[in-house]
C-alpha cells in the first residue's frame, strides 16, 4: 500500500485523537462516583428492606394491641355486668351466688392478666416505633448520599462527555483528509492492537510496541519510497517515519 507521506503524518494525529477518545471512555467508565453510587444503592436497598420490615412488625404490633385492648374491654364489661346482678339482689340461690361470685373474681384475676399483656405489647410497639423513626431517618440519609453520588457522577459524565464530543468533532476533520484504504488499514489495525494502529518511528523505535528495530529492519525500511505504508515487523502496526526516525 502507498500513501502520501502528508497522509501518514495525519495517521498520528489521528491516533492522538482516538487515544485521547479512548482515555476519556476509560475515565468516564472509572469514575470514582460508580463505586459510591453502588454502595449506596446497596446500603439504599438494605435499609428500605429494613424499614418495610418494621414497618410490617409496627402494623403487626399495633393489631396486637387492639386486639388485647379488647380482650381486657369484653373481660371489663362482663365483669361489670355480673357485679350489677350481683348488686341488684336478683339472685337468691346460694350456689348462683357462690357461682357468680367466683366468676367475678375469675374475671379480675383475667382482666389483670389482660392489662399486663396490653403493658407488654405497648412497651413493644414503642419499641418499634423507635424502630421505625430510626430507620427512616437512615434511608432518608442514604437517599441523600445516593442522590449526591448520582449528581457528581451527572457532573462528571458532562465534562467527560463535553470534552470527547470536541475530541470528536477533531477527529472527524482529520479523518476526512485521509485515503480511504489508509484509513480502513488504520481501523482495522487499532481495533487489532488495542486501539493503536499507527504509531511513529522514533530513533529506530516503534512506539507501538516500544521495541528497537534491527538493522536488518531498518535497512529494509530505509529502502522503502516515501509513500510505502511500512509495517512493524514486531507488532504490524503502521510505522510513520518522520525527521525523528534515526534513518
């Protein structure tokens, strides 16, 4: 293949160009706000699984407590109810009356043991309350941290992305000068060799590979007109040769 020396030239400032593209997806893809983000995601995640849980415990917790409240009221009213009959005289029988007697007492001891439930569970459903107000206050803190991380990260992918679309715009008025086999050697070499297809011969040097050329090499390279596309025999990316070269 041959190409205008010019045209070869214009291959390094293209490859600048597609390096430095290349170098601002890596750093948009580094960002340290990715790491942020998914820890506080996780950390986000947990503690909104955590606060439906309490959540599920308060609801549980305060049905509980209803429900023995009115335990202890239909134990009340009963009682009530039998200590009216009991006063009013109605009942003469002295076994009805020794039978309402201990009903009434059986009554007391069960409302007691009611209302000693009822402190129970109201000692519990402050507890998740507690529970409750905690955790809230946690996730709205790590909503904050999350929502934070997200919008340096935004911030970065701005710049970052500012910075490759300019890049870009570059590259385009750079590539359109160059030959179209160039170029299709080019791409097809720099997607081959890690995003290098071009790379200057510096004082017998591929700066590709970073390795010396033989003499042989050099010999053979030297022998080459000025508008032969040479290759690097160690890497085969395309050698530009400038006033730097050493040949």
């Amino acid at each position: 293949m041959n190409a205008a020396p010019a045209d070869q030239i214009r291959l390094l400032d293209l490859q600048a160009l597609d390096s430095r593209l290349d170098q601002l997806a890596h750093r948009r893809r580094s960002l340290p706000e990715h790491a942020e983000i998914e820890k506080a995601s996780a950390d986000h995640t947990a503690l909104r699984d955590l606060v439906v849980a309490a959540e599920t415990q308060l609801g549980d917790t305060a049905r509980e407590q209803t429900k023995a409240e009115q335990d202890v009221e239909q134990v009340r009213a009963r009682a009530v109810r039998n200590q009216q009959r009991l006063d009013s005289g109605a009942i003469t029988s002295p076994k009805d009356l020794e039978n309402l007697q201990h009903e009434i007492g059986s009554l007391a001891k069960r409302q007691s043991d009611l209302e000693d439930v009822v402190l129970e569970v109201m000692e519990r459903l402050e507890s998740a309350q507690g529970r409750v107000t905690e955790l809230t206050a946690r996730l709205e803190h790590a909503s904050v941290v999350l929502d934070e991380a997200v919008t340096r990260r935004d911030a970065g992918y701005a710049e970052i992305d500012a910075d490759a679309a300019k890049v870009a715009r570059d590259r385009e008025t750079v590539a359109a000068v160059i030959p179209a086999d160039l170029m299709k050697l080019y791409t097809r070499l720099r997607e081959q060799q890690g995003g290098i297809g071009a790379a200057r011969l510096y004082q017998r040097r591929c700066e590709g590979c970073r390795v010396e050329l033989s003499t042989a090499d050099i010999n053979e390279i030297k022998a080459q007109p000025k508008d032969a596309v040479v290759r690097c025999e160690n890497c085969g990316r395309i050698l530009i040769r400038t006033s730097d070269s050493g040949i």
